[in-house]
C-alpha cells in the first residue's frame, strides 16, 4: 500500500506545484489590476453565465437522447461530439469565422438581420457555447446513462407522463454527473482562448486579456487577473459539488 500512496503524493505534488510557485511569484507588495482587467472579469464572467444557460438548455435534451435511444447511425453522433471535442480551439475558432464571419454562409444572414457574430457579444458566446457544449453533452449522458432505465418505466406505468418521469426520476437521479457536467462546461467556456481569440477579440474577457498583458506590459501584469480568474471560476464547480454530494448523502 505504500507504493501507490507514494505515487498519488507524488501526483498530486506535480498538479500543485505550478499553483504553489504562482503564491510565491506573485509580487504582493504591488499587487494591483491593470487597465481593463476590471471590464474583462465582468465580460467573462457575464457572457460564460449565458453559454452556460444555452449549453445546459440545449445540450441537456440531446444527452438524454443519447442516453435512452439506440438508433441506427447513432456512431454518426458521436463521431460528431468527438469531432467537436478533438478540434483544437484556434482551429475552431477559424471554423466559426469562415461560417459566422461577415462573409461566411450563415454570418452574411445573420448579419443582414441585425446579429452580428465578429468582436461582438453573442460572438463571445458563441465561442464559448461551441468550446464547451460537447464536453457537457458526453459527461451529461453518461450521467443519464447511470439512471436504471427500470425506475424511468415503473413511473411511467404509475402515470407519470414521460416529461415528468424525465424531471422525477432521472433528473434527481443524475444530479452527481450533471453536477460535474455543469462545472465542466462552466471552466471550459470560462477558460476559453482560442475561438474567442479569432471571432471576439473584443470585447476581451479573461483569456485574451490575460495575454494581452503578457504581451504589453509582461508576466507581472499577468498574476492579478490570474487569480480573479481562479477566484471566479472556482465557486460554481465547488458549490455544485457539494451541493449534489449532500443531497446524495441525504
């Protein structure tokens, strides 16, 4: 046993140790945010709240989908979300523009209707939403998939309409995975460089802004918004943890 306790010791030293130096490194005594940080935590913060309310409301329903039909060409699907998670994110970034950019298919359109999908905040958020929406999507299903399909049908045959058997039994029942599927897609979108980088320059949230100080003023300037970007993106995967742990106690 002392050999596995060991190496997990020693893991856990090598995850920590670059958040260890980053206390020492930072210089405390001149602590302080540089011009913009202040509107780059609120555009983070902001614009991944709404991504996370689009990836939750639309992604939730297709990984129950997922979960609870075996179709024909189902691989398809999932060939999909893994094409989707395996796309590096400047690479996506490039994706989105060529068809959401002002001259893009889609962009053009959208555009003429008053959406416009370049530096923009519904361009932030669709960055965001495209980042992290398959990895909700695949951590929510394998939450469903946890569900005993046998409870789902015993309430059906007590009356239950499949809507409410959906948000009695499953929901509740899948509370742990989702839980984490939310979290997951919350640091995901939050922590989003590249696509943002290419479609929403501006308005710059946390990421870009982070490098723009590395580029302008130096690693100094990077620390301050380092740690609000940890202090915000923090509380809402700790909070759902928990919360769904307590309940899962009770």
């Amino acid at each position: 046993m002392r050999l596995p306790a060991l190496a997990s010791f020693l893991t856990l030293l090598l995850l920590a140790a670059p958040f260890i130096d980053l206390a020492f490194v930072t210089s405390w005594h001149s602590f302080g945010f540089t011009e913009g940080d202040g509107s780059a935590i609120v555009v983070s913060l902001c614009y991944s709240l709404l991504a996370l309310i689009l990836i939750i409301a639309l992604g939730t329903p297709l990984a129950w989908w997922l979960a609870r039909h075996r179709v024909r060409g189902l691989w398809l699907v999932d060939a999909l979300l893994l094409l989707a998670l395996l796309t590096p994110p400047l690479a996506m970034g490039l994706l989105l523009a060529s068809i959401y950019g002002p001259y893009g298919a889609a962009g053009s359109l959208l555009e003429h209707a008053g959406l416009v999908l370049t530096n923009s905040g519904p361009a932030f958020v669709l960055a965001q939403f495209y980042s992290a929406l398959p990895y909700y999507v695949i951590a929510a299903r394998a939450a469903f998939e946890g569900v005993p399909r046998e409870l789902e049908q015993i309430a059906l045959t007590l009356g239950h309409s499949p809507w409410r058997s959906f948000l009695h039994v499953s929901l509740p029942l899948a509370r742990l995975g989702l839980a984490a599927a939310i979290a997951l897609a919350w640091v995901r979108a939050l922590g989003e460089f590249g696509a943002v980088l290419i479609v929403a320059y501006y308005p710059q949230g946390i990421p870009v802004k982070l490098w723009v100080n590395l580029q302008n003023i130096g690693l100094g300037a990077v620390y301050p918004l380092l740690w609000a970007f940890f202090l915000i993106a923090m509380p809402l995967p700790l909070v759902l943890g928990l919360a769904a742990r307590r309940r899962h106690l009770i």
